[in-house]
C-alpha cells in the first residue's frame, strides 16, 4: 500500500491539484467565514480525476501486481491524505487570523464573522469532507472516468451545502460562534468534541465509501 501510495503522489498529483489545495490558506482572511476556503480543497481534489485518465493511470495501475481492491483503497487514502495536508496547512494561517488580524478589526466586524479558527472548524470541515466520500466515491467507481461529471458537481455541491447550512447556523445564532470562541473550559470541550465527532464521522464515511467504490470496481472489467 505505500508503494501504491507514493505511486499516487508521483503520477496523480497535478499542479492544479496542488493549488487549489493550498488555497486552504484563505482561511487567513478574517472577516470571511473560516469554512469557506475548504471547499478549494475538494475542488482540487476533483482536479486529480480527470488528470490521471488523461494520464491512463487506471490502465497502468491495471496491470500492476496489486488488486481491484488495493486500486480503490490507493486511491482513496490518497484523497484522505490530501485533506489532512490541506487543513494542516491552514493551520498557521488560521493562527494569523485569530492572533493577529482579528483583534486588529473593529468590534463589530470581528462579531460578523460566522465561524472562527478553532477546534470545531476542522470537525465541521471533516464533516463536509465526509459527505463528500460517501457520494463521490461509490458513484465514480460505477464508470471511473474524466467524463463523470455529474457525481463531480453533486458531490461537491452536497458538499458545499453542508458548508452553507453550518454558516448559516452559526449566522443566524451568533452566540454559538461567540460562545466557542471564548476559551472557557466548556468551550474548549465543547470544540473538542465537534472534532473528535467529525473526524469519526469522516473516518467511517470514508470506509462507506471504498465498500461502496470497491464493490462497483470489482463488477468492471477492465
């Protein structure tokens, strides 16, 4: 697997791939929601499709000593692994934002931010990153090729719709983004327990997922 994991990083990983995931940066904006930039991460992704089946890589891969299986999970670590590197990459910028740039802006301005930099956001980005798996992968493994569009823009907009909902959310109850951001020991497990909840929920929806990719792969033949 770290054969094909490295594989995956080698021929894969476009530069368009690598700027989108790094826009995750934006996160440094203050009077944006800290949400917002992650979505960037899941376009990029979307970029290393149609890349690797310009690139043959399903027929290179086809014909490597490793299973139907093996492809599917390859491919979908190599996604999970993309997403951890885009939210740790956000974390110093994110730490700009909070420590620097925030407390430069009036009072009411730092009020309208929806989300802030904290524990929680990463839970919530797991969480969109979550429904993204479970729609995208078990779909484009029915046809895995750079035309499946649609599975692209259904995912990514569920996707970008679980985004809008929480910022909506904290929108319209700006107590909740005022409470999470105010470092007591209740908010801080509070924050804690959102992102232990969206990592869990982006861990199994991503082993949903490749059961589900994984199925549809093994029917194709190749």
């Amino acid at each position: 697997m770290k054969q094909l994991l490295y594989k995956e990083y080698r021929l894969c990983l476009s530069v368009q791939a690598v700027v989108f995931l790094s826009l995750s940066l934006l996160i440094v904006i203050p009077t944006w929601s800290a949400l917002i930039p992650f979505i960037y991460s899941i376009i990029g992704i979307l970029t290393i499709f149609p890349w690797a089946y310009a690139n043959r890589d399903m027929e290179f891969t086809a014909n490597l000593p490793v299973s139907k299986e093996n492809v599917v999970k390859g491919r979908i670590y190599f996604v999970a692994s993309l997403e951890l590197l885009s939210m740790v990459w956000s974390i110093p910028f994110g730490c700009l934002r909070q420590f620097v740039l925030v407390p430069m802006l009036p009072a009411e301005a730092q009020a309208a931010s929806a989300l802030s930099f904290n524990f929680a956001l990463y839970g919530f980005v797991f969480l969109s990153f979550a429904v993204f798996h479970l729609i995208f992968f078990p779909w484009y493994y029915r046809k895995p090729s750079g035309k499946n569009i649609a599975c692209q823009l259904v995912s990514t907009f569920s996707a970008m719709a679980v985004q809008a909902a929480i910022v909506a959310l904290f929108t319209v109850f700006p107590e909740w983004s005022a409470f999470l951001d105010s470092y007591t020991p209740a908010a801080w497990l509070t924050q804690l327990a959102i992102l232990l909840g969206g990592f869990i929920l982006w861990f199994f929806a991503s082993w949903i997922a490749y059961r589900g990719a994984r199925r549809h792969f093994l029917a194709l033949n190749l």
